[in-house]
C-alpha cells in the first residue's frame, strides 16, 4: 500500500496551517489600533484603517530616512497601528501613523523611522 496519498495530505495541512507572509517576506504578528482621544485633532482619525497586509505593504513601500529628515517631514497624527512583526526571522515592534510616518523598534530602541511617500500613498490611501 502506497503512503503517498497520506503524505501530500500532511503536506498540503502543513502549507495550510503556515502563517501568510507579506510583502518582502514579512510576517505581520500582531497589530492593534491606537487612538489619542486627549488630542482635540482625533476626530480626523475615523478612516485610518490597516490590515495585517496593509502593514507589510508599508514596510515593502515605504522610504527609510535619517532623524533628521523625519523630524523635518513626518506628520505625526493623533492615531495609529502598532504591533509586532517578523522580518528575516527577527522579531520588530513597529507603529505607523495616519499621514505615512512610522517607526521600526527593536528591543524598544527606534532603530528605524519610514516615510510613506508617492507609490507608498498610492498603495495605501486610507493613511491619508
């Protein structure tokens, strides 16, 4: 008796049971909404919505710049996403902001900051 047909099955149950990958062999583990309702500018926060797709779509997107060009340009808005993900088996915290600025932690040191830009925007119009 062949196992063939019972090993395609364990097979095709592994691959099922894998988690999605993202863009750029991202795995987006965990994300959760985040609103500063102390801010009087909250209210323009109601359309920001990200999926966990969404989140590896900006990291595959957007632009990584120096501090200096990200004090100098990045909106930081009163609401955003923040979770964890998982890139080239490392384990990061990220947030991103309505308006496309995000920051990329590891052991809770920023050691990136991300500007959504033009393709970023245009892939992701509910940051706006």
């Amino acid at each position: 008796m062949s196992r063939a047909p019972g090993l395609v099955l364990l097979c095709a149950a592994l691959v099922a049971c894998a988690p999605p990958r993202g863009e750029g062999g991202i795995e987006v583990v965990s994300l959760q909404r985040q609103l500063d309702t102390t801010r009087g500018d909250a209210d323009i926060c109601s359309a920001l919505t990200l999926s966990r797709a969404d989140v590896a779509r900006y990291f595959a997107l957007a632009e990584q710049v120096d501090p200096a060009t990200f004090e100098g340009e990045a909106m930081v808005m009163p609401c955003s996403y923040r979770g964890t993900l998982r890139r080239a088996g490392k384990l990061y915290q990220w947030q991103i902001f309505a308006g496309g600025a995000a920051y990329l932690y590891d052991d809770a040191a920023t050691n990136q900051r991300y500007l959504c830009r033009e393709a970023c925007l245009a892939a992701l119009p509910g940051l706006r």
